[in-house]
C-alpha cells in the first residue's frame, strides 16, 4: 500500500483534528482506569463514610467528591443572601443538594459545603451553598446525595 498524497493526508490530519476537538467539553465520570490516557477524566464521585459537621449543628456522613469552579458560597441558595465563604479550590467536597435561585445551570440545584475562605459571619466557618453550575456533575442533583436537612 502506497502512503497517501499530500492532499489526502493534510484532509486526514484536518479530520482527526477536528474528530478530538467534539470531545473537548464533553462531561463524563468514568474510573480512571477506563479513562483514554491522552484526556483525563473529571472527578465526581460519591464517598460514603467520611465525616464533616458544619457550624449549625448538621453532621454528615456521605460526600460528593467533585471537580468545580471556583465560587462564593451564599448563606442560603440564593443570590440575595449574605456571602459566607469563597470555595477556591477546583476538587471540593459537597455535602448535601437544596433547592434555590435558578442559576447559568438551568436549574435551581445548589450544593453546600464547607468554603476556603470565611467572608461575612466568620463564626459559620464559610459553610454556605453554591448554584450547581459550579460543579462538574452529568445530573442535579446527583442520585444518591442527600437532600439538605432544611427545605
């Protein structure tokens, strides 16, 4: 077999390019082990077992373990409340899901956990709620997150 022409290797390279280019941006959760090496896969994945207590008195025992944007967290899942906390890191921990203001996401899903950074009501230790479109997961609320403890 003859390698291909000029023309034809050039169309080549502009197809295969253009065939990984439709997965850039595409969210899945796969084991890292089913992961293709050349892209690496998102983590977001229940933990059962942990434990964290936030400053209300709530105790948790479940997790879901995730890859997000950096955010404010809101004293409640709204965008009206006061801002309790800066989640600065891009692999978080999130306790439990509560409905609020519809948010970029499409929905009206927020998570909460426990904040980087304490701003306002420093004794809550930057616990608060961010809108789910901070976070990397394919469903809101993710199966198997409990519902917050509050309504």
């Amino acid at each position: 077999m003859r390698p291909p022409g000029p023309r034809r290797a050039a169309r080549l390279r502009t197809a295969l390019v253009a065939v990984a280019l439709t997965g850039v941006g595409v969210l899945t959760t796969v084991p890292a082990s089913a992961a293709p090496s050349s892209a690496p896969a998102r983590t977001c994945h229940l933990r059962d077992g942990v434990h964290h207590a936030d400053t209300l008195g709530n105790s948790f025992s479940k997790d879901l373990y995730c890859e997000n944007k950096p955010g404010d967290l809101y004293g409640r899942a709204y965008f009206t409340a006061p801002v309790t906390g800066r989640l600065k890191s891009s692999t978080s921990w999130f306790v439990c899901w509560t409905l609020g203001d519809p948010h970029p996401g499409g929905n009206n899903v927020w998570y909460y956990t426990q904040g980087d950074e304490a701003l306002q009501f420093p004794t809550l230790k930057a616990w608060g709620s961010i809108p789910a479109d901070h976070l990397w997961t394919e469903q809101d609320p993710v199966p198997g997150l409990p519902r917050c403890p509050w309504r």
